[in-house]
C-alpha cells in the first residue's frame, strides 16, 4: 500500500501542476501596470535585504526564529486559507518538502491573520504535512509587507532575501524553486 499511496500523491500533484498551467490566466487577476506597480510599494523588504527577524507559534505549539534558521535556505510563504492562489500553491508544498529533504532547507508557511483551530481543520483536511505559523494580529506579515498574498521570500543561509514573489502563477513558483536549488547548489 505505501507504493500506491506515492503513486496517488505525485498523480495528485501532477494533476494540479497540470491544471494551474492550464487554468491559472483565468483563474488569475492579470496584472496591468497599476497593480503592479501596487505589488511593488506593498512590498517592504526587497532582495538583498536582510530578512526581518521574528519568532511564530506553529500549529505543533513549537516555536520557529527565523534567525535561527541560518545556515539553511528559507522559503518563507504568507497566506490565507481562503485565498484561491495561496490553496493552489500550498498544495504544492507537501512536495517541495520532499524534493529538498535531504538538503539544508526550512520551509516555513504563515498564516496571516487566522486563528489556530481553523488552520488545525485546513492542515488536516488537506493533508499538509508541513507545519504553519500563527501570525493571528499580521504583525510578522507586516514586517515583509502591507496587502497581498500569497507573498513567498527566499531566504539565503546567511539571512538575506534572494527572490520574493506575489500571488501565484505556476511558472512564478518554479522560478522561485529554481532559485532554491540554485543556492543549495552553491
């Protein structure tokens, strides 16, 4: 049975990458030079930045420090449950999680502005397998930005932000994973 069970979850994850790559320019808002411009000043951290240091309560009731995470390529992700993109591209994560396995990576997704039981509900129902950090009152989210998620940074071993992405688009995201593996590789 476990043989079928990876079988099942990479056919899962294929018909998804297969159907953002299909659906998403109409699932998506297209950006015009206004909300892209838009995206820009909402964005506070840029690359070459240090990473704002923070410290987040994970659904597991641990806690995650950003800054204790170097030495390791971080890919940061805010969401929200109810965001259609930030579904799309957590459904992705579960695989990230096992591509880089055995690498020095963290990945650490945030919900922005929900409360525990709700993300409890969502990570089992989805079967994430990766653990969320609580930021109820955005005050880690505001360090990064104003509005707009998903929002994802890339994070170098050293702290500094290397890549960072707004909204979701399939080929967006794997730019970004491209960048990880890219830094892991150095």
């Amino acid at each position: 049975m476990p043989i079928f069970d990876n079988v099942m979850r990479y056919i899962y994850h294929f018909f998804i990458l297969v159907l953002s790559l299909f659906c998403l320019d109409s699932c998506s808002v297209m950006m015009d030079n206004e909300s892209a411009e838009d995206h820009e000043k909402s964005t506070l951290v840029r690359v070459g930045d240090m990473a704002p240091d923070f410290t987040v309560e994970l659904l597991s009731g641990n806690k995650a420090t950003l800054s204790q995470m170097q030495g390791n390529t971080v890919l940061l992700v805010f969401f929200e449950s109810t965001c259609p993109d930030c579904k799309l591209q957590l459904s992705l994560l579960n695989g990230v999680l096992e591509q880089f396995a055995d690498k020095n990576f963290t990945l650490l997704t945030i919900s922005r502005g929900e409360d525990k039981q709700t993300l409890t509900t969502i990570a089992d129902n989805y079967g994430y397998r990766f653990d969320i950090g609580l930021d109820t009152d955005k005050s880690i989210y505001s360090l990064y930005a104003t509005k707009y998620v998903p929002r994802c940074f890339v994070i170098d071993p050293l702290g500094h932000i290397i890549a960072t992405s707004v909204g979701y688009s399939a080929n967006d995201f794997a730019l970004l994973l491209d960048v990880v593996v890219n830094n892991l590789q150095n």
